[in-house]
C-alpha cells in the first residue's frame, strides 16, 4: 500500500496514497523483452555477466522486503542441514589425479 502519492517517473500517472499495489511477478518472470524464450529452461540467463545487463527487480522469485517469502529462509536453511548431514556423515576425499595444491587458471 502506498504511503504517499507517486507520480510515475516520464509518464502523467500519480498513483495515489493508500492505494494497494499488486507486482506482477510472474508476469515479468514470463516476459520476452526481459527474459527472451521464457518457457525454455537456460541457466545462462542467471549467469553473473548477464544479470548485470538487467534490473535487479525482473527476478524475484521470493520476492522482496520485509515480508518476502518464507520459503527463500526456509530453503537456504534445508540446504545448510542437508549439508551438514552429509559432512557429518560421510568421509569426502579427492581422486588421485586431482592437483594438490589446485592450479586456478583464469
């Protein structure tokens, strides 16, 4: 809900005080300008050099602020448990070709 009247930047529209405002997430998250071939699954989008080229707020799939989705909390801390229970659980060790010290190349 607004708390003060907003006058939307380049455009005459002032959205008043106290009216509720509905984000389209889902529609943003489906829109060809911003995300093109939507529906196709491609990891590169969320790449580091590619979210640069976008508006922080064209994904949000928890949403954003204060009252955001548990489910962003929630997940982060089932994958931290799922860890530890696997660390805890298990003894990791690396083959013997891998380099040790590792060689980072750029």
């Amino acid at each position: 809900m607004t708390q003060e009247d907003y006058k939307v930047p380049n455009t005459k529209y002032v959205i008043e005080k106290g009216v509720m405002v509905m984000i389209p997430i889902d529609s943003i998250h489906h829109d060809e300008n911003i995300y093109p071939n939507p529906e196709k699954f491609d990891p590169d989008r969320f790449t580091e050099e590619n979210m640069k080229t976008r508006h922080p707020m064209t994904w949000l799939p928890f949403g954003d602020g204060p009252r955001n989705c548990i489910g962003l909390r929630f997940g982060k801390m089932q994958a931290k448990i799922g860890l530890i229970s696997l660390l805890s659980k298990f003894k990791f060790s690396v083959c013997p070709e891998t380099e040790n010290p590792p060689r980072y190349t750029i």
